[in-house]
C-alpha cells in the first residue's frame, strides 16, 4: 500500500478517536453539570423551605420544596431555551455573514 493510503487511514483514525474523546468530554461535562443544577436547586430550596431541620419535612416544608423545585427546574428550562437559541441564532447570522 502506497504511503498516500496509509496516511489517509492514519488520518481518518486520528479523527475518530479525537471524535470519541471529544463526545466522551462533552458527555462528562453535561454530567457534571447536571449534578451542580441538582446541587444548587437542593441546596437554595432547603434554605428556603426548612427552617427548623427535624427527623421529618411538615407539610408546608414538603409543599414549599415541591413548589421551589418546580419553579427552579421551570426557571432552568426558559435560561437554557433562551440560550440555545440565542446560539442558533447568531450561528445562523455568522453563516450568512460577508467575509472580508
């Protein structure tokens, strides 16, 4: 095999492995992500809903950590809609812009 092939199959190799590693990456930080949204909602609501820590929530403390949750996961879901399409938008503005 001429030298021409195996560098073209070393190449296409060296993309797919950089390929896997960077999906591998990106999975790890979507995980880790997740676990500070988990983190940082757990965190808020229960300063905000329990008060006195016992051996058990009351109801108004469990009502308001539902509640609190509800409105966080809410809040999340409209910041990370509004960002992505921000992104998409301005991709789609720099895909149309005159290049000098």
């Amino acid at each position: 095999m001429s030298d021409f092939f195996k560098n073209a199959l070393s190449n296409s190799t060296d993309i797919s492995r950089k390929e896997k590693l960077m999906d591998q990456v990106r999975t790890e930080l979507a995980q880790a992500n997740a676990q500070q949204l988990m983190n940082n909602m757990n965190e808020r609501c229960f300063k905000a809903c329990v008060t006195k820590p016992g051996d058990s929530l009351s109801s108004s403390e469990q009502t308001c950590l539902t509640r609190c949750l509800d409105r966080f996961m809410e809040t999340f879901n409209i910041v990370s809609r509004t960002y992505v399409a921000r992104l998409a938008k301005e991709r789609s503005e720099s895909d149309f812009a005159p290049t000098s």
